[in-house]
C-alpha cells in the first residue's frame, strides 16, 4: 500500500492487486469477544520514523497514544521485571560476572556501525564469544528461539544486532524508558484510512483478485487470475514472499529460481485471548524455561487502555515455527488448550474461566531469516531476469528486523528506485483502467 501510494505521488498509473477480500496481511484485523484488533500484535516506537511519518501523512497523528511499559522474564518457573537498571542489577538468573558481559554485549552491538560483518559468524557463536555460555544459556538462547524457533542455528548475528540496534534507538528517543505506541483502533482504523486515501489519489484497487501467473510480453507484462482473467500493464512489483515468486513467474532464469527458493521464512502461530483480569502486568514476558508451549506472552492492555475492550484484558501467545514444524497440523481447539494449561501453571490465580474469547491465527512466511551472507547471496534485488518485473517485499530488509516501520521503509526506497524504471512519464495524469480481455 505504501508503494503503490508512493508510485502515484510520483505520477505513474497503479493498480493494487490483493487476494484477500480487504487489505492488511500482518497487519489485517480480527474480531474477540466482540471487539476488533489487531490479528498479531504490533507496537509503535518512538524510532520508528517511517511508520510515524506515514501516519502524520494518513492524518493519524492525533490518534497515536504513548506509554510507559514494563518488560518480564519467566524464569525456573518465577516471573521477574526487568525493566530498569535495578532491576538488571538485582536479576536473579545472572550473577555479577554474567551481568557485566550481558550489557557489555549489548552495548557493543549498539555501536556496531558495520553490520555486514556480522553475516560473517552465526549468532550463537558471536553471542556465547561476547556474553559467555551461562548468559547464552540462560538469557540469549531462549530469547533467539523465541524469535526464531529452531531457524536460531542457522542465523546470522546480524539478526540480534538488528533487534539491538532498534530498542537502542527507541530508548534514545524514549529518554531511557521503555515507551511504546499505538494508534487508538489499532490497525484497523489505519488501514481504514490508508484505503480511503489510495481511493483518493486514484489508485485502482482490486481486492479478492488473486493472481495466479505473471508473463512478461514484448509490449509490457500481463497477469492471469485464477478466474481466467488477463490484465496488461507496463511494469509489475511483485510483493508477496520470495519463496512464492518462482511459481507466478515461470519466466525466470534458473538461478534466479534457485536463489528465491533458498530464502529461509519463518512463520508463527499466535493464540489472542479476552480475558477477565491481567497476567503479569507486562506488556512483553520473555520465556526461558522450555516446558511452556508459547514463546512468549504480550499483553497488549498493558500497553492499550484495557476500556478499549469493555474492561477486559487482550494477550497474545506467539510460537515462531520452522516450515516444518509438526506444531502447524495442529487444530485450534488442541492449540487453545495446550496454551491455557500453561498459562494456569506460570500464574498463579489464572484459571480457564477467565478466558472470554480466543482467536487462532497462522501466517506461514512471517520474516526471511538473516543466514549466513544472506545480503549477498540470497537478498533478492528489485530487478529480475525479466525487464517489467520487479520484486519489493520485506525479504530485501537485510539490516533490519521485521516490523511495520522497516517495511514501510522498505517500500518508500523501492518507490524511488523504481520511478527511474518507469516507461514512460505519467505525472499528473489521472490512472487508466488497466486492459483485460478473458483467457482464450
């Protein structure tokens, strides 16, 4: 959506081609217990300049609310704030030693200027060499598999520093504490609003319009749907996952295929619960002991005015899988019951009748795993093999880490990139609907 409304700020003709009936993807919304959030949690910091941006830009600047959040570990079965210098002094898990070689570690990726060099060593090594193994073992290693499953051995330590480097900044802004964000509505006001204002600029939206080959064609490049339906245009972007590409586009050269296949992807399964009472009273709990089937708890009305829910509480319950994983056959009920279970046992007091509703929700390709020389390798560049063939989407994030302000980032480079590929001058000419003409 950010491309396509940066394309038609610099003056070319867009159309949005989207396979679900409404915009969003991660961000897309949800219904619990009769209210409407976001499906995965996001938050906002005060760093993030380019989601800022983008909002003030969509009138939702007055929208936005700030507060000041706590962090949580669970830790041999106890939960612990960690969420000042106190209390990273008083931490139990760690002793002095370990303490020490902990912030010196964070504190030398926070000044890390050169990242490329870190695609050079895997992030346990680069880890266990800078905080020693007790660290790595007590704090490193569970939040590594929290974000990455069992993709934490083959990522690079370009992947913590990323995460490093970003609550560093947040903290800067923040003047030390932890401030986090939201929109008032959470994502679904926004993208109501980014909606409307494509509608305005004149962008042709296409919802529930799913593409299912892509040709280029000496005179431009044409879509088939799964409908039989063919659109001709000048240029295409492609935006969906890398590893979906070589199957819409049968045109690419076989390295290229190659390459877009071996992108790792990460996907995640996440449990939102309404419940009657707050957990922790965290907004994010950071879990080490491997017995708890989640990988973390996010309580968003530490974060958002539980009012906003009827005075009930919203949480979510990640599980960063592999492809592979035997955990995505499982049925949302056996989900929600594993989940509970756990949820009963790490605090005291929780029971299953304080669950008022609960929603499962899957995403398959969440984020490409930083490997080893993934800019070099496999990042995928905006050009393809063929000549109106582009590729932006948040596989090209190398120096990052997924988020919503990264990938807005993301597309606003790419929009400029791409107006020098444009064929022709458009500004200032409103958009012509695209040809189509019925599959013979």
């Amino acid at each position: 959506m950010t491309l396509a409304l940066r394309l038609r700020q610099a003056g070319a003709d867009v159309t949005l081609y989207e396979t679900a009936p409404s915009p969003g993807g991660l961000a897309h919304a949800q219904e619990i217990g009769g209210f409407t959030w976001d499906r995965f949690y996001h938050v906002i910091l005060l760093s993030d300049r380019h989601l800022l941006g983008l909002l003030q830009d969509l009138g939702l600047g007055e929208r936005l609310r700030w507060e000041t959040t706590r962090t949580g570990f669970f830790v041999d079965g106890r939960l612990h704030s960690l969420s000042n210098s106190l209390e990273f002094l008083t931490f139990p898990p760690l002793n002095l030693l370990d303490k020490i070689r902990l912030g010196t570690t964070i504190l030398r990726a926070s000044k890390i200027k050169n990242w490329q060099a870190l695609e050079k060593v895997f992030v346990t090594d680069w880890l266990k060499k800078w905080s020693g193994g007790r660290t790595f073992e007590r704090i490193w290693l569970p939040l590594l598999k929290s974000k990455l499953g069992d993709n934490y051995q083959i990522a690079s330590a370009a992947f913590i520093w990323a995460i490093i480097a970003r609550m560093y900044a947040a903290r800067r802004s923040g003047l030390k504490r932890e401030m986090f964000g939201y929109v008032e509505g959470g994502y679904a006001r926004v993208l109501a609003g980014f909606e409307a204002r494509l509608q305005e600029e004149g962008i042709d939206l296409r919802f529930a319009t799913p593409i299912e080959e892509i040709r280029q064609e000496p005179d431009g490049v044409v879509l088939r749907t799964r409908s039989g339906l063919r659109f001709h245009h000048d240029e295409v972007v492609i935006t969906l996952p890398t590893t979906r590409i070589p199957g819409l586009v049968p045109q690419l050269a076989p390295p290229e295929v190659e390459q877009f296949k071996t992108v790792v992807y990460q996907g995640v399964a996440c449990l939102s619960l309404l419940l009657r009472r707050p957990l922790g009273g965290y907004y994010v709990t950071n879990i080490t002991d491997d017995w708890v089937p989640f990988t973390g708890v996010i309580e968003m009305t530490a974060l958002v005015d539980p009012a906003t829910f009827g005075g009930y509480h919203l949480v979510y319950l990640p599980r960063y899988l592999t492809q592979d994983d035997p955990f995505w056959r499982c049925e949302d009920d056996e989900i929600e019951e594993t989940f509970v279970q756990a949820l009963e046992r790490m605090y005291p007091g929780f029971t299953r009748a304080d669950v008022v509703d609960a929603r499962v929700a899957r995403a398959r390709e969440v984020q490409a795993i930083s490997t080893l020389q993934y800019s070099t390798t496999l990042k995928p560049s905006l050009e393809t093999s063929l000549p109106n063939v582009f590729v932006a989407n948040s596989s090209q994030i190398a120096a990052g880490t997924l988020n919503l302000n990264e990938t807005i980032g993301l597309a606003e480079a790419q929009a400029t990139a791409l107006v020098q590929h444009l064929g022709r001058a458009t500004r200032n000419r409103r958009p012509a609907p695209a040809k189509e003409v019925y599959d013979a």
